[in-house]
C-alpha cells in the first residue's frame, strides 16, 4: 500500500474518532463551509515510505479552483512526521486526536467566514505575490471592501513581477474590469469558483451567500 492509500486510511479511522467533523476529499473539515474550508490533512511524499506530516489549513473557496492550498496552514505536532504502517496506526491516531480536540479545532471554529479569515492572516509578513494578494482582494471583496479589493488587485497589475507571475496579474487585471463595469459578473465568477471548490472537497453542498 503506497503513502496516499495509508493517509486515506488513517483519515477513515481518524474520522471514527472525530464524527463532529466530515471526511472530504484527501482532508477532514469543520463544518459548515460557509465560502471558508477549514480542515485537517496528511501530506505524504513518495520518498517518505509510510510517513506523513499532519496539517491543519484554511484556505478561501472563493478562490480559483485549486488543490488543498497550504499557504495559511500549520504543521501540527511541531512539524513532526508521523508513522501510517499499522502497528503505529492506533497510536497515531490517538496522538492526532488529541491533537485537534485540545486546541486545534477550537482553532478553526473560530474562522468562520471572510471577516475571520481577514483578520486571523497577517497579511504584511505574506510574500506579495499574486497567489497571496488575490486572496487577499478576494477576501476584501467578500466583505465588501471594493475599494480595498480594487486596490490590491491594482497593486498586484503594477507590481514589476516575474514572467511565472504572468497568469495571476492577467487574472487580477480581468477582475479589474468586472469591478468597475460589471461588479455581478465578479460575484457570479467567484460564485462557480465556489461551487467547483466545495465539488472538488466532496464539500456538503450549501446555499451560497454574501458575508456581510
């Protein structure tokens, strides 16, 4: 059995132990996802032979569809591997449990919407590219800031950035335009970003609605 197929595994016993929480895609999360996915997950690498570091992460939905982004996430357990071979497993998932129950849940109920999440990221020691500044303006715009949603996203279009950066300052150029000729057309964009999002998590499907 290869290193993800153990993960899958430990998350399934992981699951039993924490039924509060829900078994996704790769990850448990805290429900509800209110535009916020906050979540446990195993990062396994094929050089690691049964080993893997436990996350937990939050990380916008409103985002472009993505993979698990780790940019606003801890290594639990002081960045300490832990053992998926089974004589380890019941251990192991002793030890997660624990983990999660004697302060990292109460962690992530307490990031419940865009405001939250606003306010627990410090956004000045983040590096100042675009994956970083697009959440950011993002996260402004679902809270209604569009003057600050405008105005990182113009930062982002006339900082000199790197050709590998091409994409991010072309995307923040189009929500640009939306902003100031269609501001629907953006909420509708982030709206399908969601949607495949929470399908991607195997999320439990919500109504979507405006943060306040």
């Amino acid at each position: 059995m290869n290193s993800e197929k153990m993960a899958e595994r430990a998350l399934k016993l992981l699951h039993k132990s924490l039924p509060a929480l829900q078994k996704g895609h790769h990850i448990l999360w805290v429900p509800p996802a209110e535009h916020i996915l906050r979540c446990f997950a195993f990062e396994t690498r094929f050089d690691m032979k049964g080993m893997a570091y436990f996350w937990r992460a939050a990380m916008p939905l409103y985002r472009p569809p993505t993979f698990l982004v780790l940019n606003y996430a801890d290594r639990l357990l002081a960045g300490e591997r832990v053992s998926l071979h089974e004589p380890d497993l019941d251990r192991t998932i002793d030890r997660l449990a624990q983990v999660i129950l004697q302060s990292e849940l109460d962690y992530l109920k307490g990031i419940q919407g865009p405001q939250d999440f606003l306010r627990q990221v410090d956004w000045d020691s983040r590096p100042s590219s675009p994956n970083y500044r697009l959440d950011l303006a993002l996260t402004q715009y679902m809270t209604g800031d569009v003057p600050a949603c405008l105005e990182t996203l113009e930062q982002i279009v006339a900082a000199k950035l790197s050709p590998r950066w091409a994409d991010g300052a072309r995307l923040a150029r189009e929500l640009i335009e939306e902003l100031k000729i269609n501001p629907s057309a953006l909420d509708q964009r982030i709206g399908a970003w969601e949607e495949r999002n929470v399908a991607w998590f195997q999320l439990t499907p919500r109504n979507r609605r405006k943060a306040k």
